[in-house]
C-alpha cells in the first residue's frame, strides 16, 4: 500500500495597527487561475517546517518569518492520489518583499480576512484561514486584557 503524499499550506500573515492581512496568490490560467495560499507538497526527507519554509522561498521570495503557527487545519483530498494537507500560519514581518514565481503564479494580493475568503476557492482553503482567523483574533483579545 502507498502512503499518502502529504502537503502543506502556509497562510502568510501581517499584523498592521488595526487589521491582520492575509496573502494570497492567483494560480496562473495554465495552473488554473484561481486565488490560494502557499501550497506545495513536501520533498523526500523533508519536514513539514523545512517544506514550508522551502516553499514560501520558491514561491514568494519571503524567508524572514516572525512565528509559526502549527495545526491551524489539517484534511486530505484526492489528486489523483490521497493527499494529507496541513496548514499553518505564517507571521511576517510587515515590510516583507513578495517576488512571485511566475511560471505558478501571475498576481498576489493582500487581503483583510473578508476579501481574502471571498477570493479563496476551494473549501478547506476557506476553512483553514477561519480557523487561523480565529486563533489570530483570540490571542489579541487575549493580549489586551
């Protein structure tokens, strides 16, 4: 039996003084032109943390991150084998630099929460940035007190 291939998604955020901002990438038509998050499989021997950080490289150019959060969302789809995705959450810095891939990717966007699940197309996509969302805003409810 083949185990499944597992990927990761890395939803990058920035925290501006009143809003967090999430990016997001629009696939290129060739790849099928829609909106998403850091998405890439991980290689032979790799970590999920070495994957994401490769990944965020290859298709952002971003290596500086200011914290990860870890087990924002996990689910698994055929493509056409079984895949197991997990998603995390990226803070970085708030000047950081986007140079897109563009042989996967046309445009980038930053986006307030609403625009950003607007944008997003597929469903655990949309469910894990509630999810990360959520945390986000809890832990700065938290802060205040």
């Amino acid at each position: 039996m083949k185990l499944p291939q597992q990927a990761i998604e890395a939803i990058l955020f920035k925290k501006l003084d009143k809003e967090i901002q999430y990016l997001l990438l629009k696939r290129t038509p060739e790849t099928g032109g829609f909106w998403q998050p850091i998405t890439g499989g991980l290689e032979e021997g790799e970590t999920k943390i070495q994957a994401l950080k490769r990944e965020m490289g290859e298709e952002t150019g971003i290596k500086n991150v200011i914290r990860i959060i870890r087990d924002v969302h996990r689910f698994e789809f055929f493509d056409p084998h079984l895949i197991k995705e997990y998603a995390f959450g990226v803070q970085i810095p708030v000047n950081e630099e986007v140079v897109l891939n563009m042989k996967e990717h046309s445009e980038y966007k930053w986006c307030n929460f609403h625009e950003a699940l607007r944008l997003l197309l597929w469903k655990e996509n949309k469910e894990a940035l509630r999810k990360l969302h959520e945390t986000l805003i809890s832990q700065t409810k938290s802060q205040r007190k």
